[in-house]
C-alpha cells in the first residue's frame, strides 16, 4: 500500500542519514571538509532532481534516491558539526554554532511555511521542492568560494 512504501522510503532514507553521519569523518580526513561538504550538497541536489522528475511510477528507484538523499543530508549535517566549531574562537564557540544552527532552522521553518504558496506558482509539487533544493547549489556556490579564501590564505 502507499502508506506501507511511504513508511518503508522513510526507514531507508533515515538509516541512510545515520550511515552518512559515520562516513562523514572519514571523508573528511580523506577529501577534506569543503570537498566533503561539496560532494554532500551535489548528491542531495543530484537525488532530489532524480527523486522528483526521474519516477513516473512508484520503484525501487525511489527507495534508492531516498537513500541517497538521506545519506547526502547526513554526511553534510555530520561535516557542519566537524567545520563549524573550528571557525570560532574557543571563547565564543558555543553561542556561534548554536546561532549558525539555529538560524538555519528558522530558515528552513520559514521556507516550509510558504512551500504551499510556491507549489501553484511552480506549476506543481516538484518543481517547488526543487526551486527550494537549489539551496544545496548555493551551498556548493558558498563551498567553492570558501576553498578559493582558504587557497588564497595558503
């Protein structure tokens, strides 16, 4: 039934998320945390697109993008808590993390509250929640000028 696949895309994308939290440090200390970061964001990205245009009917396919969405959420929400505290000083540290978290929350909270007016104007349910995962293309925008600062820096 629609009720028992819903529940069952759900558990694989949640497990995923989970295996993606333990196989951020090691693509960390592998790739790096911007390239890590990058990586996270463009399969998110990547998945969402597949998720959402790619289905015509109800798949394994499914099952598998939902998996890699989860994992691509997990291993970015595990690297921001790698990154993030490494960019204050030990003194602030705390108050700036639970600001830089808390201010994504209350973005996202909003973003959720006018999801239902975008969907009309996007002409449907998929294109708006894929005008809302550009954000992941900002974050690669956002990654890649950061490597550039960092380059410069060096």
């Amino acid at each position: 039934t629609l009720g028992q696949e819903k529940s069952t895309a759900t558990m694989w994308h949640g497990i995923a998320a989970v295996g993606g939290c333990f196989v951020a440090g090691p693509l960390v200390t592998w790739m790096g945390r911007i390239r890590t970061m990058i990586l996270a964001f463009s399969l998110a990205f990547m998945s969402t697109v597949s998720l959402l245009l790619m289905n015509k009917e109800f798949s394994w396919w499914v099952y598998m993008n939902y998996a890699l969405l989860g994992l691509a959420i997990g291993t970015a929400q595990a690297v921001l808590y790698i990154y993030l505290p490494e960019l204050f000083p030990s003194k602030i540290r705390g108050r700036s993390v639970g600001i830089c978290l808390n201010t994504g929350r209350m973005i996202t909270a909003v973003a959720v509250l006018f999801a239902g007016s975008v969907v009309p104007l996007m002409n449907g349910y998929a294109n708006g929640i894929i005008l809302f995962s550009m954000a992941y293309l900002v974050g690669i925008g956002a990654a890649l000028i950061s490597q550039e600062t960092a380059l410069l820096e060096h």
